[in-house]
C-alpha cells in the first residue's frame, strides 16, 4: 500500500488534529484534578473545623456547670 501526496497530507492533517484534541483533553483533565484536589483539601478543612467545634461545644455542654454547694438531689424513681 502506498499513499500519494493528497492521502500523506490528509493522513498528517489528522494526525496533527488528533494530538490537538488529545493536548485539549489533558488540559482539560489537569484542570478537573486540580479543581478535585481543591475541593478534597476544603473538605478536610471544613471537617476539621466542624470536629474542632463539636469538640469545643462537648467541652462546654449546656453551659452549666454543677454547683458544689448543693447536695445532688435523688427521688428514688418518686
């Protein structure tokens, strides 16, 4: 099989469409991975943030602390 000159620059025009549309992918891909690799790094922050809360609002509870002063009272299940 041989190709004359028309098919050769058919088949090199092609080919050079082809690495074009395949460069155009690749960027397109590095984009979509960077944009993953954002999103996962604000997720781990939020996480972390939203445990750092929940652990300081643990901490803190509902603000009261119990008073010393007065005996615990028990009404035996009354």
């Amino acid at each position: 099989m041989t190709l004359d000159n028309e098919e050769f620059a058919e088949a090199y025009k092609r080919l050079n469409e082809a690495e074009a549309a395949a460069t155009h992918l690749e960027k397109l891909l590095d984009a979509i991975e960077s944009r993953m690799d954002d999103l996962e790094k604000s997720g781990q922050s939020q996480t972390t943030d939203t445990a750092q809360r929940e652990t300081v609002h643990a901490d803190v509870g509902d603000g009261q602390q119990p008073n010393a002063d007065q005996p615990e009272t028990n009404n035996g299940g009354i």
